[in-house]
C-alpha cells in the first residue's frame, strides 16, 4: 500500500524515464525522504483493540523473522502508554525524569484483508491482519513492506526471471466494490524502472517472502479456518490459471514463501546498513558459502538456508542428519507434522545433508510426497531441496502428490534437504545417489 506521495512520485519518475530524462533517481525501497523513511530508531508498534490474541501472537513473531538477523529493533508501545525514561549521574544517583511518547508508530489491527503502508510515513500507520491473515509468514511479508520493502515481482529486471500473465490477473476494482476483501491487483505487479528500483546488487529469488504465488488452489481440501471464497479472494488470479511463470519451471511452488530469504535479509541490512558495523572489524568473522558477519554479532555470521554453525560450515541444529550418498538408491524417510491436523503457528523442520565424494554430483528423486494443502510457496508443509549452483538463493520447494518421480541433479558434492510443516501430517520419501561428473 502506498502512500498518495509514493504513488505520485513513482507514476512520474516512469513518465520521466519514458521521456528519456534520468534525472530524477528514485531507487527501490528509498524515497526522496529516505532515511527518514526507514525506522532506524526502531520500530514502535501498538496492537487495536480488534486485534485478536492469534493476531498479536503472529505479528510479534513475524517481526521476531526480520529482528534476529538484522540491526533494526521492534518494540510494543501501547496507545496512549508513556514510557518514563530515567536519568542517572555517573555515580547512578537519579537526576531527571521525562515521559517519552513515540510519534511513529504501526498500529495493528484486523481490516479488511491483509496490508501495509511501504516503509515509514509518519505518525500512526495501518498494518492490517485480516481474516485468513494469521499467519508468521504473512505478518512477516506485511512487516516487510512497512520496513521499506516492495514485492519481488516488481522488480526493474524481474523480466529475466519471470513471466507475468496480466491476462490472469483481476482487473482493478469499480468504485462500488471496493468495501470488498480484495485489492487492486493490477497495481501489485507493475514493474518498477531502474530509476525506481535499486536491489543493491542482490539477485532475484524466487523464495523471497515479499514474493506472490503463482497461483496455486487449494486442491485436496479446504484449509482448516480458512472459507475456501476467503481463499480465492486472497489470490490474483481470476480464472484459476497461472498469474507467473518462473524462468526455471522447478521453481513455481516455490513462488510465494512462508519463510524470509537469505536474500531478503541482505537486501534489508543494506538498506538499513547494519552491514557497517562489521566493516572493517578485524575480528568479524570468516564465513563459507556466502555466509556474511551478522549484524548483531560480528564474531558469527549471518547464512543461507541449510546452513548454520559459526561459520555457515555446519548443518543447522536440531532434527535431521548428514547423509552419505552411493552410487546405488538410498531413502531418506520422514513424517512430519500433527496428524490431528491441528494448524500451528510455528514450522517443524528437519534439516539434512546429503553427501558424495569430491568431483561427483548427486541425484535426488521424489519418491512420495503427501499432504492435504498444496498451496502457493507450500506454506502449510513440504520439502525444500537445494541442489542449485547458487546456495545463498531459496531451494526447490515441493508440496503435492504430483511432484513425485521430480528428479534433481546437484552442482556440489552437497544438497541441503529441509523437511517442514505446520499443517497435518505430511510424509516424504526421497531418493538419492551420486554419480560422476559429466
């Protein structure tokens, strides 16, 4: 959601370029006011009285998703609460006291559907999680923008990665049906200029969490909580047919993600430059595959997906294991989730490492996968295998009984398998092996 200035400056910076004057240089994700437009004081938020126990719950751990691995600090300040700051002398003896009321702040609250003003506007400002919006990863998303971030898809050179399908997309609302839960869908995806859009050198990822799907339907059960129309309101698509083709076809379920990106992170510490603090630090840390010094702790580092330790050269703790792969089939089994089919707010997640000796590849095949919501970005469950040449960008995500027999060949002697879910029971068996390098 932008604001009538965003919206007015982004409609002239295109006329501008159209008419081949550069002069003016808005830049993705900043404004003519930027920094003023990012919290670099922190984030201030208070909850409406709408907001439901869920909501606040998903809100806070949303934001949780973008504190951990940045610089940029989140804190509840009730309407209408004061904050008493005390002031100490040097010996800690009280000296003064002064109420402090922050002036900016996002104000959450149920509305209609689920949305955000993009960076910050001052004062109070709307973030909305509606009905069918209660979820981690969509107040992640809608944190998202109001830190400062637009959708992927509307990228300046998001015509290298992906097809758009206007044809399939909901033609913008009449005035009469605009008290409706749905959105001028149209404007989501206009693309920006390079005038408009700067990704600081960052390439695209299909895994992004300001990503849209691509559009998948529910296609084995209504999700539980969820009214089916409330569903299909929430897509872009009219006509149930594909809003975005990626450039790679293994990544179209991965479109529309449950989990902020390593490449989200890098994009929104560089426009916060938390990345500053570690610059120059002989003791910041050496990182492997991509691994950078993490903003709030130069000694360690901040990795992609699959990858943990100090140095991002160890498998992420907790359940999974390291694999060794043959050169004859081995299966790797594993039920996950709830089988009451009870929706949690949080993931369960197994990571695994599979293995092959220097100078081979490894081949990883589908053998089942089962599970009752195959949805956009698999966000209910699914497994995500990273056999990409790039390990800093998302994984192939996978969710539904159709992907099975999908086979993968690695770039690297390791594929890092993730194994998750927050909805049901699913069960995945895959295969792999190695074999020689062609």
């Amino acid at each position: 959601m932008l604001t009538e200035t965003q919206a007015k400056e982004i409609e002239q910076e295109i006329e501008d370029v159209s008419a081949g004057n550069t002069r003016i240089k808005r830049q993705a994700f900043k404004d003519r006011n930027y920094p003023n437009t990012t919290w670099l004081s922190g984030v201030n938020y208070y909850f409406d009285r709408s907001a439901s126990p869920i909501v606040r719950s998903v809100f806070k751990k949303g934001a949780r998703e973008w504190e951990k691995d940045t610089c940029i600090n989140f804190k509840e300040d009730e309407r209408g609460k004061t904050t008493h700051q005390k002031k100490y002398s040097s010996s800690k003896r009280f000296i003064d006291e002064k109420i402090v009321i922050a002036k900016d702040k996002i104000r959450v609250h149920v509305g209609p559907g689920c949305s955000s003003f993009v960076g910050r506007i001052g004062n109070s400002q709307d973030l909305s999680l509606g009905r069918g919006c209660e979820s981690i990863g969509t107040a992640a998303h809608e944190i998202g923008h109001a830190l400062g971030l637009y959708h992927t898809m509307s990228r300046h050179d998001r015509d290298q990665f992906i097809t758009i399908n206007m044809h399939n997309i909901k033609q913008p609302l009449t005035q009469r049906d605009m008290s409706a839960i749905k959105a001028d869908w149209i404007d989501q995806f206009e693309k920006k200029t390079p005038q408009t859009n700067e990704n600081y050198g960052i390439t695209y990822d299909f895994g992004s969490i300001m990503h849209y799907g691509g559009t998948r339907f529910v296609e084995h059960g209504q999700v539980p909580g969820v009214h089916c129309a409330l569903t299909l309101a929430f897509s872009a698509s009219f006509n149930k047919k594909p809003t975005m083709v990626p450039s790679d076809p293994m990544h179209q379920e991965t479109l529309g993600s449950a989990f902020v990106s390593f490449y989200d992170l890098l994009v929104l510490n560089n426009h916060y430059k938390c990345f500053d603090k570690c610059k120059g630090n002989a003791k910041a840390a050496k990182c492997e595959m991509g691994g950078v010094p993490h903003p709030r702790d130069c000694s360690k580092c901040l990795c992609p997906g699959g990858y943990g330790g100090q140095f991002c050269d160890k498998r992420p703790s907790g359940c999974g294991d390291v694999l060794k792969a043959t050169k004859e089939y081995t299966d790797l089994s594993k039920t996950i989730g709830d089988p009451n089919m009870k929706e949690k707010e949080d993931f369960e997640i197994c990571y695994y490492w599979i293995e092959s000796p220097p100078n081979t590849q490894i081949e990883v095949r589908i053998d089942k996968i089962s599970g009752n919501y195959a949805v956009d970005g698999c966000k209910y469950f699914g497994v995500e295998i990273k056999s990409q040449k790039d390990q800093k960008a998302s994984g192939y995500r996978f969710c539904a009984y159709e992907d099975e027999d999908v086979t993968l060949l690695s770039h690297s002697n390791r594929v890092p398998v993730m194994i998750y879910s927050r909805e049901g029971q699913t069960e995945v068996t895959i295969q792999y092996r190695y074999g020689e390098v062609p």
